[in-house]
C-alpha cells in the first residue's frame, strides 16, 4: 500500500488495478485493468508531477462537465501520444455526453479527448453519495417480467405474473399481479403481491415468492377482469400484513397514504400516447425500465417519432419528468421539445445497458432528476 503525495488522495496498489477514494468528494473510484501491476502503479505515482485531484480538476475545466470516473494509466509502445505517456484518464458527464479526457501526469497537459457511450468493459465503477450504488442495479423490461414464471423456495411452480401495479407519481411497482392456477386449486383468481415479497434470482428465469403453500390458500384473491381499489387504505395494508411487507408510504418522508396513491397496470401504460403539456401527440410509451430489487421503475422506454424527426429511435426518461393523469389518459412530458431533440436514443433493435452507471446517471442528470438511490438512502440514513 502506498500513499500518494498530496493528503487528499489515498491510492491502494492492487494486483489487478487501482482503488481511488478522493477525499472531500462524494466518489469512489475502482479502475480493474490487467496489464497494470503494483509496481508499475507505483512507478507511476512517484515519477507524477501532478496528482489526481488535480487532474480531475483539469478535465472537468476542459470539457466543462462532472468526472465520475479516473484512472492511471502506464506509458505503451504504440498508439496515440496519450497511450505512449503515463497518464490520467478523467471521464466526466457533460450534457447527458461520456467526455474521456487523458490528462499528462508530468505537465497537466491534455493529450487527448474523445467521446464515448459508456466506460470500457473491463473497468468497474461506482458514484455514490452514501451507501446504494448504479454498479448494484439491475434492470428488467415489464414486457419480459409480465408472464414470467414463479415458484415457491422447493423449486415448485405456482403461477405466472400477470401484470405489474405501478404508483407512477412516486415510481413504484407497488405489487406483481400473480395467478396460481391449477397449484392451488384457485381457478381464475389473481393475487396481488407486494414486491418485497417477490425475489428474482439472478438468472431472471423466475421469481420466487417464500410463502408456504397452506398460507397462499387463504390469500386474498380477487377476479382478473374486476381489480380491486389498490389506493384503498384498508385493502393495501391488510395485503402487505398479510406477506409481512412494510408498506412503502409509511417510509416516505411526505404524508403519502393509500388514498393518496394512483396504481396503474403496467400492461396498460405500455402502448400509451405521450403528449406535450400543449396537448400534442408526441409518441407512446414502448416499455417500461424495472429494477426488480428495489421495486422501481427507473425509466420510461418511448418512441417520439416524426415529431422529433427521431425515426425508430427510443428514449429512456426518469418517471419524473412525466405526468400520468390517470388511467385511459394521455401521460404527458414536461419537457421542452428542444431538450428533447438533443436526448440521447438508441436503436430499437440494439437496447444499450441501461443499468450502466455511467447511462443511469447521465440519464438522471440531463433531465434535471434526483436518483431514487439516493433518497433510499437519506431516508435508512434518517432512522
């Protein structure tokens, strides 16, 4: 292990790469490269004349944006003039844009900049104010989780999901909509089950739902063509009880209560026309972005069409940004066309990662949206 010489930057030599924490700042870095050895890192950091924060600081200056990720980087034989000098590689957010910028580590000199989509695949990072990490996320489609199949903990099936219930307002998939079958002998009934209850391994063939099979025969069921009101108080905390689920609301810092809630079906805001706040038909929704650990919807998949000139292209916004006045209606965005003509899409038949960390936060930060992670953990962090 060694130190740097500037006291506001900790470096621990690893055989396999670097570890950063940059003091001060809400940001750890891990950059896993395999051609980099302890020694090499160390050769590095005693021949440098600039330090990393320093570095950081540049490239943030140069390309006016926010780094969130850096590296050390040992001189090569061939390639560019950055890759024949030891050097840092500063990846900062600019405008929704991944801007790496290779900085000299004798002079400060910028050697190279270069735009990219995401960081390589051979590096790890994370970004993250308190505890909760992107590098954590998992990110499912609804239209792949609706009819996926569930089993009990002894590997048996007993149904498949049906639907998902959103709360838009707040971005939750509040319950999966399962039907038991012929398992329990429950006929055409659907079950509502809150997500915490819900596990989906990380094979994502299946979710798993612990509950024994005595126990699910006096659940709760209700006919599939006649939903029960999910906002009703009574009827939301008998069914979390039931599953021995903490209800969510309870632990949001507004006065939110399950009257207070709208649910709607998942199956019901894919395909919906998206309007601007002038009443314009803009496109519709084509799926809906999960992440099944936490019970979010961490994005809204749509289409804009002619009306950006955006072609088959498909655009990944916040749920935040939107506003779902109800079931049957229109969800409207609230944001300018301008803003929207410059948002980064992505080929309908080619879906980038959207768990990367570096797509999440750019995404967030472009539309002026705060991560749910990060209110997650304000609130672990208040009790």
């Amino acid at each position: 292990m060694f130190r740097a010489r500037v006291s506001s930057i900790v470096c621990a030599g690893l055989t396999m790469g670097v570890l950063c924490l940059v003091a001060g700042q809400a940001r750890v870095v891990f950059a896993e490269h395999p051609n980099v050895t302890v020694g090499q890192l160390q050769t590095f950091v005693d021949k440098a004349d600039l330090n990393m924060v320093e570095a950081i600081k540049r490239a943030e200056q140069h390309c006016n944006g926010k780094a969130v990720h850096a590296e050390v980087h040992t001189a090569h034989s061939t390639g560019s003039d950055a890759m024949k000098t030891n050097h840092f590689k500063i990846c900062c957010l600019t405008q929704g844009k991944v801007i790496e910028v290779c900085v000299d580590s004798r002079n400060g000199t910028i050697l190279a900049t270069a735009e990219s989509t995401s960081l390589p695949a051979t590096y790890r990072v994370t970004t993250t104010t308190t505890t909760t990490t992107t590098g954590s996320l998992r990110i499912q489609k609804a239209s792949d989780l609706i009819g996926k199949p569930v089993e009990n903990t002894r590997g048996e099936r007993l149904g498949e999901v049906q639907d998902l219930a959103i709360d838009p307002d707040r971005g939750r998939v509040v319950y999966g909509v399962l039907s038991f079958g012929g398992f329990l002998g429950m006929g055409e009934k659907w079950f509502a089950i809150p997500t915490g209850a819900l596990t989906l391994p990380d094979h994502a063939k299946h979710f798993v739902l612990g509950v024994e099979k005595d126990r699910l025969k006096t659940a709760t069921g209700f006919d599939k063509d006649r939903w029960p009101k999910m906002g009703d108080a009574t009827w939301g905390k008998g069914i979390h009880e039931f599953y021995g689920q903490r209800p969510y609301w309870m632990d949001e810092r507004d006065t939110a209560t399950p009257e207070g809630l709208r649910i709607q079906k998942a199956s019901d805001l894919i395909g919906a026309d998206v309007q601007n706040d002038r009443g314009e038909k803009i496109g519709d929704i084509k799926d809906l972005a999960i992440d099944p650990d936490r019970g979010r919807v961490v994005y809204v998949v749509m289409s804009f069409g002619g009306f950006l000139g955006a072609g088959d292209k498909l655009f990944a916004l916040p749920t935040g940004v939107l506003q779902m006045p109800g079931t049957g209606g229109p969800v409207v965005v609230k944001v300018e066309k301008d803003r929207l003509k410059n948002a980064r899409g992505f080929d309908k038949n080619q879906w980038p990662n959207l768990a990367d960390p570096v797509f999440v936060t750019s995404t967030y930060e472009y539309y002026g949206q705060r991560p749910y992670w990060t209110d997650d953990d304000r609130r672990r962090d208040d009790k």
